[in-house]
C-alpha cells in the first residue's frame, strides 16, 4: 500500500464493504474483496480512495487475475476500458458480468 504504513480503511466504506465489517478487513489480507468490490459498487470518492490506497498495477492485478462476479455490464466495461486502460486486454466478461452465465472452465 502507498508509504508502506498501516492504514485503516474509512467507515464510510461500509456500505460499499457491505458484506464485512470494516473493523475486520485487513488491506492486505482483503484486498481482492476490496478492489472488487469498490470497482463495482463505488463512487467517485471511493475509488479516488481505492487509487490512494493501492497502487494502479495491485489494482489491474486484483481486477485481471481474481474476477469477481459482481459487475454489471457497464460496470465492467468503465473499469475495465476507461478507469484501468485495460482496452485492449480480452477479459471474458461472463466471469464478471453477474447477469452472463458463468464459465466454469479454468
């Protein structure tokens, strides 16, 4: 994370962290949950939060390598085109898009 110092994650994240309380994420240990979650679900000022709090290639990483099931269809094309650049990046958007089916194949 920015400045390699311990830093707490913003009550005001927890309606966007729904499904944990903020008190028991850990930045590191969550960050796939994290990422995922502010990329689908975030405003503005949550993902300025998200790009202060881990840097743009933990960010892509997260997004490319551990997909979460959670976007909507336009969700996933902002992030993925406009907000990371991922443009010309071929990312099976069933494996996101929560209204696609699901591919199971690895």
């Amino acid at each position: 994370m920015n400045g390699g110092k311990s830093q707490k994650i913003p009550k005001k994240l927890q309606g966007t962290l729904w499904s944990v309380g903020i008190d028991d994420l850990d930045l590191n240990k969550n960050k796939n949950y994290i990422v995922n979650q502010i990329l689908s679900l975030g405003f503005l000022e949550e993902l300025q939060w998200l790009l202060r709090t881990y840097p743009l290639s933990v960010i892509k990483q997260v997004f490319i390598e551990k997909p979460a099931k959670i976007y909507s269809f336009s969700s996933f094309n902002f992030c993925k085109n406009i907000l990371l650049g991922l443009e010309n990046k071929k990312l099976p958007a069933n494996r996101y898009v929560k209204t696609l089916p699901r591919d199971i194949r690895p």
